[in-house]
C-alpha cells in the first residue's frame, strides 16, 4: 500500500489490508499479490486515463471486530481519470471512510465504527 495521496502511473498496482501488527507481528501485504498482467492485463489502455491494478483484502478473522465478519477479497482493474489519486481508485470501487486527519478507518463499512483502535494480540497470531 502507498497511500491515498499517491498519484499512480498507468500499470500501477495497489494492495490494500485490514492488518494487525506489533513490535513481535509485522504488518502483512494482501494474501493477494497485486499482478498487473493477471487483474488489468484485458484491459486497453488509453491516452485519457491510467489503469490501476486493486486488491483490497480484509483481513483474518481472528482480528475482526467483534460481531463483524470480514468481506470477500476485492480484485479489480481501475480505469481512471489521469488526476485520480489513491483515494480517488479506492473510491471507484468502494465506499471509504475516513477520520479527520484522513486516516482511512474503513472500506464499504468494514470495520463498522472503529479507527485504528489498539487491542491485544489475537491467540491465532501468537506463534508458540
């Protein structure tokens, strides 16, 4: 992931995740890798707009805030104006929300209220 402020060429990729991570667990990339070829490779380009290869993945279980459940992955090919930000791709396909300072708190309504929200690591992560 780079941001929602990044300004992608044509032939970008972005991955996006719910992750959990800590000083022991580090923060993992979609279980999805990003592939140009694989998700945009159908689609023309054109001197008026960039292609922008998405995957959004939602995350494990074990971290889902209680009474929510996670979404199914979202893998898709952007065709976008040559303005559109990061931000601007992610909109496209989903709904975002966002706290004041713009930190992206959730993706179509996942998770439903939290933001960034510290909790204890999850028994399925802790390696033994």
């Amino acid at each position: 992931m780079t941001g929602p402020t990044v300004d992608f060429a044509d032939g970008a990729v972005e991955g996006w995740s719910f992750v959990f991570s800590n000083d022991d667990i580090p923060s993992v990339p979609p279980a999805i890798k990003p592939n140009f070829a694989a998700i945009c490779g159908s689609t023309k380009a054109d001197k008026n707009t960039k292609r922008i290869a998405l995957v959004i993945d939602f995350g494990n279980p074990a971290y889902a805030p209680k009474g929510e459940k996670v979404s199914k992955t979202i893998v898709q090919c952007v065709t976008t104006s040559k303005e559109s930000q990061g931000i601007d791709v992610l909109g496209q396909v989903l709904k975002v929300r966002a706290n004041s300072s713009g930190l992206i708190c959730g993706l179509n309504g996942y998770p439903k209220k939290e933001c960034g929200v510290e909790i204890t690591t999850p028994a399925a992560l802790i390696k033994k």
